[in-house]
C-alpha cells in the first residue's frame, strides 16, 4: 500500500491532503433506464432477465438490465466466474456506468455493480487520481483519515483572504474532499467553485515564490562580469560604425538591457524575443563582443545546422575584419578540422564558436566560456536543461552568462508563471524599409493558377519559397511529398530553375541549395519546412504553403517570416485543402488577420494549451496539478502581486505556504 501511495507522491499527511478529486461523480440518483441517452454516466437499478456467454466475436458475459421504464445491455469482455453467477436471472442490482449506443440498443460496458436499495450518495462522490491496484476507497479512506490528522491552518492571513476575496483553506480543502448536498455541482465539476479558486491561487503563489527563490539562489552564483567599454574603438562600437544601417530604437534599447546585465557579476538568464526579421542577429553579436573584449570565449548555437551555418556566415563577416576570430564546429566538419577547432577552443585562441547545440552536448572543452548564446529555441524546455547541465560546475566558481533568443514570444502568462525567473527584453519594431506581408488564404484546388502567378513573379525577378505539405507521422513521406513536388514544378515551370531543399539533404549540399537560392540562381525552391527559422534571402517575395491548414500557428508565423524581408511587397500564400477542422480554420484565421507575433503567440496559447506549446514534459507548466494557464491568467496575476509583496514583507508566511505546497516537490526549486 505504501509503495503505491508513494507512486502518487503521496508520502506525507500534507500531501494526501492536497491529493484532489480529479472530478465527481453523481451517485445521488437513480435513474429511469428509458431516460438515458449515448455519453451519460448513469446510476440505474433493476432486475437481471437474461445473460449469456458470447463466443463471438470474442468470448464475453452479456446481460440485459430491466427496471419499470426499459431494459439496458451490460457487457463484460473478460469476467471472473463469480461475475457468471452475478449475473444469473432474476438477480437485482444497482448498476453503474457510462451509457453507449450499441449494436442492439443502449448499453454499459464493464458496469459497477452494487446491492440494490442501498442509501444513496446525499452529495457528489470524489474520484481521486490513483494508480494500479489501489481503490477509491481505499484512497478516500486515507485521505479522511489524513484529513483529521492535518494541520489545515490557512497559511494566508485573514486580512489578506478578505481583500482577495479568497475562502478559508480549510473550507477549500473539506469541500473539495467532501462536496455536501447544498453545493454547485457545476462548479465543482468545472473548477469554478470557490474551493477551487482558493486551490488554485494557492498553487499558482506557491510557483511565483518558488520561482523568485530560483531567482535569488542564482544571483547568488558568481559569473564574470564583462564591463562595457564605452570608447569608440571598442570592438562594440566598430562594428556599429561598420553596419550599413543603424540600429533600430528598440535594438539600442535590448542591447542596453543585455549590456547591463553582462556588466554584473551573476549570470545573466535572458530571454531576446522579437519578431522573425526584427534583427536579433546583430544584438547577439554586439554581446558576443563585449564578452570577447574582456578576454572571455562565447559560444553561439543553433538547432539546425543551416541556421547556424547561416550564423557562422553573417558574425565571421561582421567579426573577423575585427580581429575576432570565429570557430565552426559541428557535426559534420571533418576530423581534421574538428581536432583544429577544438584545439582553439581549448586554447583560448577561438573567440566566438559557432554551432549546433552538439557544441555544449559533447562537452567541448572552453578556455574561458563566459557567455552562452541559443538562437531559436522553440521548444522551451533545452534552456532549462541548459542551465542544469551547468550545475555541476558550481564549484568552479564561475557559471556562463545566459542568451537565448526566440522568434516565437511567450504570452504573457507564461512568461509570468514558467519564467518568472527568466528577464525578457523585446525587439517589438521592424527595421525600416520593410513591407507588411499580405496573406491570401486559397483552396488547394487552385493551385494550377497559383503556378501560373509563381511563373509571373519569377519573370519579374521576384524568388519564391514553395513550402511542403508537414506530414507528420513519417518522415519518409514527407520526403517523398518534397520530391514529387519538386519534379512537378519543374515540369509546370518550364524554364525556371527550381530548387530542392529537406532534412535529409547532407548539409554540405544544404548549404548549396541554400546560397544558390541566396544568390539568385534558383528562382524557385521547394522546401520542407527546415527553411522554418532563420532563413534570410531578402529578394525572397512569394511563399506558397501547402497543406496550411496541417502547421501549428507558431510554425506557420515563423514560415511567413522568410519573406516581408526586403522592399519588395511579399505575398504569403496559404494553400489549404477542405473540409477544415474547427481549429484548423481558427489558426488560418489568426494567420489572415494578424502578424503580430505577440498576438500570434496568445491565440496559439488559447487554442493549444500551455502544455504543447511548451513541450509537454519538460515544462514547468505541467507541474501545475490545478491551475490552467490558459483559463486562470486573472489568478496568475493576483499570484504575482501577492508573492511579491509576501516576499517583501512577510518571510514567515513564505516559508509556511512553501512548506505546504513544495514539501517533496523539489523538483520544483530548479536553481
Ligand atoms: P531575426 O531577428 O529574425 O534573427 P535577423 O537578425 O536575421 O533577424 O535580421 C534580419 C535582417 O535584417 C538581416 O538581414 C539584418 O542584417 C537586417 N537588419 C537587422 N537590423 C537592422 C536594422 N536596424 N536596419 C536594417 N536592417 C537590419
Ligand atoms: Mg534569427
């Protein structure tokens, strides 16, 4: 029994405590078997008329259930003989279960039975997570027992619950594990009951509090401090004096916010949003180079080797006349010039490494790594790991500054709740000079017109990205999808030279593809969706996106992203096929109406869930067991404010509330 109660972490009177219902279940009525509909979980009693051993199409036990109204079927697909013998006619039972439409009519499958007559439930019945080989009421029996045994002190004080207008703790907790006649089952089914809210503002201070420790634990690590010199043969301000353009207001701004941190002496964890084309290339180098001034190594990573080739590409022209030197190393260079690249990085001679995340995963060994940039990090969750895989350097005294950059911004719920220990600074401005993309939305079965319009564009000069079908399942389709969509554009543009770019592609000839595309020389390039980050061809106008409607909003925002980026007025084609799933519309709506990445980033939020967007496992989110970020941001806010104004005033009542809701959840504290 222990071992199972462990298995739910339930290893502590507290904990059983806050072991909630995970719903609750109606056992307050019966009702009339002819009242019964498909979907609904009935409780209904009656007398057994017949029953029958099936041997087909598999061998199972049916029964039909009989009460004044109408007769039900129930159906075992395995029994025990005891069940044989249940079942015989002219037996009554209380029976319970969802209802489904079968084959002959109504039935339940794999029923609760029960004596008949016995008092029924006066409120609803909780049903708990539990695992393999513990029963409700054995669960519920410890809970009751725990539930005497439990200091339920509100850990809040009174003053504060009134002006929240939050229940008591103890009433929160007696309702939610003992609902009463008189309560809103609606509510309490739907997480809207005040108990529930108390639960859940609960939780959601105890994750702030925990998050703003994290915060304080790693400023209390020591990072080297890189003092930004202001003087005009800094290599900072070279480089700026070297750029073509200057920098936008809202670059000079997140430069000033990184450069600041840079300048203290613990690390810096910072998240660089800003639309796709915003020019966040250009402020990672400028903090490459305030590090690399000072004498410290930086590393850049990308998660595709195009992008960082790309990256590679773009610091080593921007660097180099500088007297930087910049290092590539990633999985494919040869052994050579492996060994050579990793001897500079040993030594010190290499300044700004550049790579895929291979670079820190295999352990390279850095002379004085003093700062970690990550472009494009989608998937949330590597940073995290990032910063553990760290951990073990703690005493070594000194822990790398911390960059990660995202074209995908975090709504603003996440941000407040996931990383509230991470600071955000936003290129919320374009470059001047760029054109809003239109968005057409076509059906597919347009798509010999659109060629045409493809041939015209391409006429006129104009380069067009032509993007694949996503087919999700199998990697090998979409190849296949990527090659046939290959060789029928070439046959219908006569003429015009299109390209062929996918994952699978040796990255050597990747990058081929990619700088012949650069260049001009394919007008055309069909591409799975690796071109999805970072990719930069300015004379790029067209995109055509087949399938649309089988992206994410995310995805398809960064897609759109690849053209819009030069003066040309570009043109983003969603191709879909019909019918469209309601969601699917949803996203091709938001796509249509705006490109606000921030906009675009809620409405995924609302359509998904925090928990894809983050990646499920990894994120913080899913260590949330009530709240909902999508549904009780209003209640994230008030976490926020309250866990700010505790910690300022009220350190006794913090650590009583992280007693509560963090004690063996460590897991919890990342520092
Ligand atoms: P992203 O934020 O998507 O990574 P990039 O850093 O690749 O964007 O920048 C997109 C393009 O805009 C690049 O060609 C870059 O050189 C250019 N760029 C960046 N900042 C400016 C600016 N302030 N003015 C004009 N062009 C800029
Ligand atoms: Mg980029």
């Amino acid at each position: 029994m222990r071992a199972k109660f462990e298995r739910l972490g339930l290893t502590s009177p507290e904990s059983f405590v806050l072991h909630l219902p995970i719903r609750y279940e109606d056992e307050t009525q019966i009702q009339d078997i002819v009242t019964l509909r498909p979907g609904m979980l009935a409780q209904v009693e009656g007398e057994v008329v017949r029953s029958d051993i099936v041997l087909k199409p598999r061998r199972q036990l049916t029964a039909t259930l009989k009460d004044d109204s109408a007769e039900i079927a129930l159906r075992w697909l395995t029994f025990y003989p005891s069940q044989l013998s249940q079942m015989q006619t002219g037996k009554r039972w209380r029976v319970r279960g969802e209802v489904r439409g079968g084959l002959y009519g109504f039935e339940m499958i794999h029923p609760r039975i029960s004596t008949p007559g016995a008092p029924l439930s006066a409120a609803l019945t909780p049903v708990y997570p539990t695992t393999e080989g513990l029963s409700q009421p054995s669960l519920r029996k410890a809970i009751t027992q725990a539930l005497s045994a439990t200091n339920l002190q509100d850990t809040l004080p009174a003053h504060l619950l009134k002006q929240l207008e939050l229940m008591s703790f103890e009433q929160a907790i007696r309702t939610l594990h003992g609902p009463t006649p008189d309560m809103d089952a609606q509510a309490l089914m739907e997480h809207a009951h005040p108990a529930w809210i108390r639960i859940k503002f609960d939780e959601l201070l105890a994750q702030q509090l925990s998050l703003a420790a994290a915060r304080t634990a790693r400023q209390s690590k020591r990072a080297r401090a890189f003092p930004l010199r202001p003087s005009t043969n800094s290599l900072c301000s070279k480089l700026k004096e070297a750029l073509p353009f200057a920098l936008t207001g809202a670059q000079l701004r997140v430069c000033h916010e990184i450069a600041t941190d840079l300048e203290r002496t613990y690390p810096m964890y910072r998240l660089l949003q800003g639309d796709v084309g915003s020019g966040k290339t250009i402020v990672a180098a400028l903090a490459a180079l305030q590090a690399i001034e000072q004498g410290a190594q930086v590393a850049l990573m990308a998660p595709t080797e195009i992008l960082a080739e790309q990256h590679y590409v773009k610091l080593k022209f921007w660097c180099e006349p500088l007297g930087v030197k910049v290092t590539w190393l990633a999985g494919s260079v040869t052994a050579k010039a492996r060994r050579e690249a990793l001897q500079d990085i040993g030594s010190g001679h290499a300044k700004l490494i550049v790579g895929t995340q291979a670079l820190i995963q295999e352990g390279v060994d850095f002379h004085s790594l003093g700062l970690i940039i990550v472009d494009e990090q989608h998937r949330f969750g590597v940073t995290q790991r990032l910063t553990l895989s760290l951990k073990g350097e703690d005493d070594i005294a000194l822990v790398p500054h911390q960059l990660t950059m995202s074209a995908t911004p975090i709504p603003r719920t996440l941000a407040m709740t996931f990383y509230a220990d991470l600071e955000v600074s936003s290129i919320d401005e374009l470059p001047p000079g760029r054109t809003p993309v239109i968005t057409k939305l076509i059906a597919s079965d347009r798509r010999n017109e659109l060629i045409e319009h493809v041939a015209k564009a391409v006429a006129k000069g104009q380069q067009t990205y032509w993007v694949c079908p996503l087919v999700e399942e199998s990697e090998a389709l979409d190849l296949q999808t990527a090659v046939d969509t290959h060789r029928d554009l070439s046959e219908a543009l006569v003429g015009i030279n299109v390209g062929l770019v996918h994952g699978r592609l040796p990255t050597a000839e990747k990058a081929q593809v990619m700088q012949a595309f650069r260049s001009g020389e394919i007008n055309v390039l069909v591409a799975t969706t690796v071109i999805e980050v970072g990719v930069d061809v300015p004379n790029a106008s067209l995109m055509v996106i087949e399938h649309a409607e089988r992206f994410g909003l995310a995805q398809l925002h960064q897609l759109r992203g690849r053209v819009g980026r030069g003066a040309l007025q570009s043109v983003c084609v969603l191709l879909y096929q019909t019918p469209l799933s309601m969601i699917a519309r949803q996203r091709l709506r938001a796509m249509y109406e705006t490109q606000d990445g921030f906009e675009i980033a809620q409405r995924d939020l609302d359509l998904r869930g925090p928990g894809e967007l983050l990646g499920a496992r990894q994120s913080g989110v899913s260590l949330l067991r009530f709240a909902d970020l999508a549904t009780d941001s209003a209640l994230v806010r008030m976490a926020r404010e309250v866990a700010t104004d505790l910690r300022k005033n009220s350190p006794e009542i913090v650590q009583l509330h992280l007693n509560r809701w963090m004690r063996g959840r460590e897991d919890y504290l990342r520092s």
